[in-house]
C-alpha cells in the first residue's frame, strides 16, 4: 500500500485553486483549469489531493479509485491519444488499437506540469478532449472513438514562457497562485508540511473526515447541476459582462454560465444568483483579455467592480425597456433533448455535467468541435493548400499568422494595455511584422514555427527504420513484399515480420534560441532613434514569441557588453527588461559579437539540438577599445566562420551615413535590413525571404 497523499483540506492559503477545481469536479464540461504560479506553491500538491476526492469509477473490472494521470512533457503523439497496436499487428493479424493516456484518465484527473512548454498541437488535442468527452482518433489506418471524461488541470511557470492566446481560451478557468506574504500562513504552511513529513498516515487521518466532507459535497453537487436554473436576468448578467470586457467569440460566456452554475450547485442553490456570476468571471475571464502576446493576464478588482455595476445597469435596463419578467425559467423555448436555447440559459445534465446523449453541454462552438486527434503537420509551411503560413489552427478570421488574438486591440475596463511600460514603439499594426528567415538545413530541435526540422509529428516525407515516430504503412508493404515467397505465402494476408516494420520520417518546423545584441551607445541614444530601435526589437520579440524561440538579450555601451537577459523562453520578460534598458556611452561592439558566442556556446552544452540565430542591432559605430572597428570586424568574421545565422538591422540615420552596420553585416555573412524596413508596409515585401546564407 502505498504513501497516504497530501489531504486536500489540508492545504493552507490556496482557497481560490482548490474552488476553481472543485467547480471542474462538479461541472467537467467548464472545460478544465489553468494554475499559473512560481515555484514551491503547492500547484501539484493539490491537484494530486483532488484525485482522491473523486467518486469510484465503475467499469468493465469493477469499482476502483478515480485515476490521476500525468502527462510528461516529452509525451508523443501515439503515447496521449493511442495508436496502432503493433504487437496484435504482428501476432494475430489483426488491426486493433492501443488507447493512450486520454483513455486512462476517463473519469478522473489528468494533470500536466509545464503545460507551456508542451507542444502546441498536443495542448489543441487535450483541450478538444476536456471539452468534447470524447476522443476521436483517425491514423495509421485506424479509426477509433472513445469517451474521455476527466478533469483537466495544467500548470506552469510564467517566467518559463506564456502560452498563446488562443491556448489560453481554451482553458475553462485560469489561477495565478502565489506564495503568501502573511507570516502566520507562511507558518501553517511549513508546520503542516513537517508534520505530513513526519507521519504520513497519522496526519491524513487527521483531515479524514474533512476530505469525505468535501468529497460527499462534490458528488451531490454532480447530482443538483440539472437541477440548478439560470434565469434570464442572469443570463443577461453574464452576456453584458463579457461584452463589457470585449472578449473574442462565445466561448467565455458559455464558460462563465457553466461556471457559474456548477458553483451554485456547489452552494446548494437551485438558481445562479449574482454572486455566483462574480466568482464565475473571476475564474473565466482574466486570461481571456490577454490580447496581445505580451498582455499580462489579470483582471483587477476595481475593473471587476467596475464591469460588474456595467453588467448590473444593463439588466436593469432591459426589464425596464422590454417589460418581461427575467426571472421565468419555464417562457424560455426548449429543444427536444429538454434543453433551452441560448435565450433560456439552464442545460439538463447528467449527474457528471454531461448530457444526456453523451455530448458536452453548451450550444456547438470552438471548443466542441468534432474534429480528430490527429495533427498532421507542425510544419507551418506543409499543411496542405488550404492552410495559412502557420497552419490552420493558427489563422483567426482576419487571416493573420496567428490569428487575431496575437495582435493588439482594445479592451474592456482599463482599455488595452501596452507590452511593457516605458516601451515605445510597438508596433501595432498587421502589417508590421518581422522578416521571415531561418537557419538553414534541417534540425532536430524543439517544436516551433521557424525553421525545418526532423520532428515526431510533422510532414510524413519517407520511410525510415526508426518506428518511434509512427508506423509508414506503405514503407512497411514495400519491405515486407520482395519475401512473401520465401516466407511461403502465396495467397491470403500478407505474412509480416518485425524487420519489416518502418517509421514515418517527418519534417516540420522548430524553434530557435535568437539571440539580440543590441547597440544601446551614447550614438543611439536620441530620442527618435531609440524609439524607432525599441519598436523594431519588439516586432522581432513578437515574431520570437510566435515562433516559438527562445531568446537572449546582450546589451552593448560603456566599456562592456552585458547579458541583459539569458536564455529563456519567456519573451514577456525580455520585453520588461527593454523597457529598462540603459543608453549612453561608448560602443564596444566586439566584447557584444563576443559575447553573443559565449552565450550560444553555453546554450549548446545545455541543449545541443536548439540552433542559434544572432540579431545585431546598431549604427556600426565601433568606438570602445583599442582599434574598435578593427576588432568589431574580426569578432564578425569569427562568428561567420563557425556558420552562425545572422541578421543586421543597420539603425544608422540622417544625412551622412558611413555604411559600418552594411560592412559588419558582410563580414557576418548576414541578411541585412535598415530599421526602416522593419515598419510599415515594406515588411510585406521583405518577410517572403528567406535566411541569412550559411558559412
């Protein structure tokens, strides 16, 4: 028998975590829960202590305990959705099918640490499943559908890298956890820890009887949802909130509703009232005004106040203007499975929030549509005719890269918020968009969107022996054909064996680790200048962000070059750490060139397969150490030598220009571009190209 777990009563100070997952509980067609924190703040802790408050799963073996399951981030595409059984394949002859982890976590928790660094489309693929309660898989010649009914739960560490904005949305809830500054809590929190340390099973039989509390309350609220009505007037309240905070699509009112009937459930109410809509948009809407990438998710109280006497002026309106009574349930139309229509608000439910025919809840929208659990390409320029330059996930109704949620737009209350204070210059528009380019060759790296790559689930290009990446079934024939006779078949299946098993070689894309160097010299200082040179890096951050790099910022002025930021995947920082960014002083544009190979030489040790890409912003003004110019040109030379991908951004203006930045960037073997070309419409001609040429 194994460790008694952590009680889940027993956690201190993490009140709003354990609500937005006991309303998941209750209700799993909320659509799962986000927990974004730092480090040490009990995010595994409870949601390994929920698992345990889940009601016995019966099946085909009997009763037994709800499941947690744990999703790694290295998971493969076959391991989460299932694939072909190979074995049976080979044995019997036949076609049959291996569920993965999806199947496994029916009915209970499936839990991903660092869901941020996940791959995209596995992110898509776990999302389609929570809200849908049924997997749907279409590959390696087998078509296969199962229910997946679970409860999920990712968490992450911001400073590790944000998710996407259309990522985020997927997430029914989102909750920011972080450490207390109280010192009695801080207390309870290392007194209680010690003393679970100390005795296990003796401190779980403490909080015995709260966690059966809790448990016995999540189960007869599964059992009251259908019960719970949603008025007019508070289906009102949810609609009027979510326009005032100018949230993309439906999604987020159908979220709230659920939200918030699942915690009147939870109350023991058979009506939502206001409160629940409040603790509703608490949890379902800040994630949801992230606009821009570089937004920070967040609703304030006073915007939530603020919103909240919107929403309330609205429905009050409304009953005075049209003179219908909000509060009927019974004058809402139904349709002939028993539910209302978006006019009546209240859905019938099974005990576990689902439908009665097995579908999730909620009238059709993005988050339950029945598509495969099966990616395709994440090579975004091998998605068929039909796809935009990064696939078709990625492309909102405007038809951008990344779909409308990756540009900057107004909010609701407090209006859009810019991507860093003190940062001028962002670019704003479509248009404004960095240069297209990429390393050159093929590489093994992390998933991403820049340059090709050998990866697990992109482009099926040929066959190949390694079988981890997919079964080639045509490939497997054509080895399998030339033997048939010495095997002794003449008619009948085809007679198999292991050595004639062949993977699926694939190709997508990958991300990059792009490194700025960034001339922040006494000659770059003016105020036009650095306005332009900041909105310039962060049109590169932006394309960073999409493309799934990470990045590193060198800041070159004074006597040295200085690592502003190392190595992260976390473009959000880096754009913070501009915004501080210091200026004046003399130009040391070697020590900067190399520096930047220190930190690609570091980075390699670390991840060896990440391939390096260098941006040097200046005027190529080398004015700091003996024979500065001189010194400048050789670091160049040497960085070109060793095949590093380069471009120069040349920042130099005014009437007289010496053309250095121009002589550096052929010295670096580099793509070069004026700073002009990194705003307004002559991007449109310059993102089509490609990289700067290997060495």
């Amino acid at each position: 028998m194994g460790e008694a777990g952590f009680p889940f009563s027993a956690v201190v100070g993490q009140e709003r975590l354990q609500l937005a997952l006991i309303l998941s509980a209750v209700h799993p067609g909320i659509g799962g829960v986000l927990v974004r924190g730092e480090k040490g703040t009990a995010k595994s802790t409870v949601v390994r202590a929920l698992a345990q408050l889940l009601p016995p799963v019966v099946d085909e073996t009997g009763a037994r305990p709800a499941r947690l399951v744990e999703l790694p981030v290295g998971a493969t595409e076959d391991r989460v959705v299932g694939s072909l059984d190979l074995e049976r394949v080979l044995r019997d002859g036949e076609q049959a099918f291996r569920p993965g982890l999806l199947a496994a976590a029916h009915h209970g928790v499936l839990y991903v640490d660092e869901v941020n660094l996940l791959h995209d489309h596995l992110v898509d693929v776990l999302l389609d499943a929570a809200a849908m309660g049924r997997v749907h898989v279409e590959r390696d010649g087998v078509s296969h559908s199962h229910p997946a009914r679970f409860v999920l739960v990712g968490t992450m560490n911001p400073e590790e890298g944000e998710l996407r904005p259309q990522l985020l949305d997927r997430f029914g809830l989102t909750v920011d956890v972080a450490a207390s500054r109280e010192v009695d809590t801080r207390m309870a929190v290392v007194r209680r820890r010690l003393d679970y340390e100390a005795d296990p099973a003796g401190f779980a039989a403490r909080y015995l009887d709260a966690d059966r509390a809790v448990a016995e309350r999540i189960l007869t609220a599964r059992d009251h949802l259908p019960q719970v009505g949603l008025d007019n007037t508070e289906l009102r309240r949810i609609a009027a909130l979510c326009a005032t905070f100018d949230v993309d699509g439906m999604r987020a009112d159908l979220v709230v509703a659920r939200t918030a009937t699942a915690h009147a459930a939870w109350q023991g109410r058979d009506r939502v009232t206001e409160d629940d809509v409040r603790v509703a948009a608490e949890l379902a809407l800040p994630h949801r005004r992230r606009r821009d990438p570089f937004d920070e998710p967040g609703i304030s109280e006073e915007q939530l106040d603020e919103a909240m006497r919107a929403a309330a002026d609205e429905v009050e309106h409304a009953a005075t203007a049209e003179g219908f009574d909000e509060d009927s349930l019974d004058d809402a139309p139904r349709d002939p499975n028993g539910e209302q229509t978006p006019d009546g608000g209240a859905e019938s439910r099974t005990g576990d929030g689902s439908r009665p025919d097995g579908q999730s809840g909620g009238t059709p929208d993005a988050d339950q549509r029945p598509e495969e659990a099966n990616p395709g390409s994440d090579d975004p320029d091998d998605r068929g005719p039909e796809s935009g330059p990064d696939g078709p996930d990625d492309r909102g109704p405007e038809g951008g890269p990344d779909g409308p949620d990756d540009g900057p737009r107004g909010g609701g209350p407090g209006g859009s918020r810019p991507a860093a204070e003190g940062v001028s210059g962002t670019p704003g528009s479509a248009s404004e968009r960095a240069p297209r380019w990429e390393v050159p060759g093929i590489g093994e790296g992390a998933p991403g969107r820049r340059s090709r790559a050998q990866t697990r689930t992109g482009r099926m290009v040929r066959p190949s022996t390694d079988t981890s990446t997919g079964l080639h079934l045509l490939g497997t024939v054509f080895a399998a054909a030339p033997r048939q006779f010495e095997r002794g078949r003449f008619s009948g299946p085809l007679a198999l064996a292991a050595e004639d098993l062949r993977g699926a070689y694939r190709e997508g894309r990958e991300g990059n680790l792009v490194v700025f160097v960034v001339d922040a010299s006494g000659s770059m200082a003016a105020r036009d200048r650095l306005t332009a040179v900041t909105g310039a890096i962060v049109t590169l951050l932006r394309d960073a962000y999409q493309r799934r790099d990470k990045v590193a910022v060198i800041s070159v002025r004074g006597s040295e070059a200085e690592l502003v930021l190392p190595p992260t995947s976390s473009v959000d920082i880096a754009v913070r750490r501009l915004a501080g960014l210091r200026t004046g002083g003399k130009t040391p544009l070697a020590a900067g060139l190399l520096k930047a190979r220190e930190v690609i030489a570091r980075e390699h040790v670390r991840d060896p397969r990440r391939r390096p890409m260098l941006v040097l912003l200046t005027d190529g003004r080398a004015t700091g150490g003996v024979d500065p110019l001189p010194r400048a040109r050789a670091a160049a030379r040497l960085l070109a030598g060793e095949g590093h991908t380069a471009m120069v951004i040349d920042c130099e203006r005014g009437m007289i220009r010496l053309g250095l930045a121009a002589e550096l960037s052929r010295d670096l073997r580099a793509r070069y571009l004026r700073l002009d070309e990194l705003t307004g419409e002559t991007v449109a001609e310059v993102v089509r190209g490609t990289t700067a040429r290997a060495a």
